[in-house]
C-alpha cells in the first residue's frame, strides 16, 4: 500500500467520524425539540404561563389612586388599600406576584397618604385594612344614585358615601351624629327633596341588600 492510499484511508475514517457526530448531534437536537415540544403542552406549564399572565394582568390593574372617583367605583367594584405587611400576605393569597407588586409599590408610592387600587371580589371577605366596595344607593322616592361603602379593619369602623353633582356626601356609622345631620341636609337640598331616608343599599361585588338611616339622623 503505497502514501496515496494511507491518506485516503485515513481521511474517510476521518469523514465517517465526523459524520457520526454531526448524526449524533442531530438526535440530540431533534429529542430537544420534541422535548420542548412536549414541554409547551404540559398542564403544569400552561397554568404557570396562565398564572403568569394573570399576574401581569392584576399588575396593570395596580392602578393606585388616593382619591377614587365615581367612575372608578362604577368601573371596579371592589377597592383595597395595603396598610402593613399582614394585607401584602393577603395581596399574596389573592395570586398577585409579590415581587412586582413590593418593586411596584416602592417606584410608586410616595407620601404617608392611602392609596388604594381595584382587586377581585374574593378581598370582600379577607381582613384587608381597608376595603371600598362599590355600591348602588336608591333614596325613599326612587333616585339612583352611586355610592361606596368603606371598612376599616383597623378601628372596626364603616361609613358610606355617596356622589352627586360632582359632590360626595358622607355618612359615619354610629359617630360624628352632627356631622351625618349636615350631610343629610346638603343632600337632600340638592336632591330637592325632604325625604330620602332610610336609603337602600346594594353592594356591587356581593348583591348584599341593607338598609340605612345614618347615625343622628331623624327620619
């Protein structure tokens, strides 16, 4: 066997080793792909992408306001405000990403002041510092009107409010009677009516239906 043939020899025991890689590098590729393949339709994996999603979505919906109006009652019926550590525990339980909403909240806040952003109607019942729920007030002689009813979890107090004409009207429940007098007043001379108590109440997010004559207020 002459040099000529030695060297063919040897460069096709070269191709043939190359050749094997490269075929074995093409499986590896095609049992990933399929993997990862398999991997966009596992259940685990979509409802963490859909998770993931929501998260986003609620993150959006962190639209924080320390003033609401009645257009953000009537589009969001139920508001929460985190007050300590214990409502970021309960932001948690409500499937919000803790991470964004802590970064959210330091680039956002600024001041001592409250600020309260929309959340899903499962917060009516958790012990959020304060809760706003959105509600429908009808008065004795049938006008509609919109209105929002707050809890304090803090000092166990409720109060609600109501708008109309661009104002808001007040109402304590069992302090501030003076108070709750003047507002009934300015209300009803508004409304040009003498009589609007007691007033029905419908909570938006609950459909919970109560009655209402404010504290010191004689009907």
């Amino acid at each position: 066997m002459n040099t000529d043939d030695v060297l063919k020899l040897g460069l096709a025991a070269v191709l043939v080793v190359v050749g094997a890689c490269y075929a074995r590098q093409l499986f590896k590729i095609g049992a990933l792909t399929k993997r990862a393949a398999g991997l966009l339709n596992d259940p685990e994996l979509l409802d963490a992408r859909a998770q993931a999603d929501k998260n986003n979505i609620k993150l959006n919906m962190l639209a924080l306001k320390e003033r609401l109006t009645e257009a953000d009652y009537a589009q969001y019926p139920v508001w929460v405000s985190i007050d300590d550590s214990d409502d970021f525990e309960l932001i948690e339980q409500l499937g919000f990403d803790m991470a964004q909403v802590h970064d959210f909240y330091r680039t956002t806040i600024n001041g001592p002041n409250e600020h309260y952003f929309p959340a899903p109607a499962a917060a009516v019942t958790m012990p959020f510092s304060f809760i706003r729920l959105s509600a429908e007030v009808t008065t004795v002689d049938d006008v509609k009107l919109i209105a929002h009813n707050d809890i304090s979890n803090v000092n166990g107090t409720q109060a609600l409010s109501i708008f109309y004409q661009g104002e808001e009207f007040r109402f304590t429940n069992g302090v501030l009677a003076d108070r709750n007098v003047v507002e009934a007043k300015k209300l009803m001379d508004l409304l040009q009516s003498k009589k609007i108590f007691p007033l029905t109440v419908k909570i938006t997010a609950t459909n919970e239906v109560y009655e209402l004559v404010p504290y010191g207020v004689q009907v």
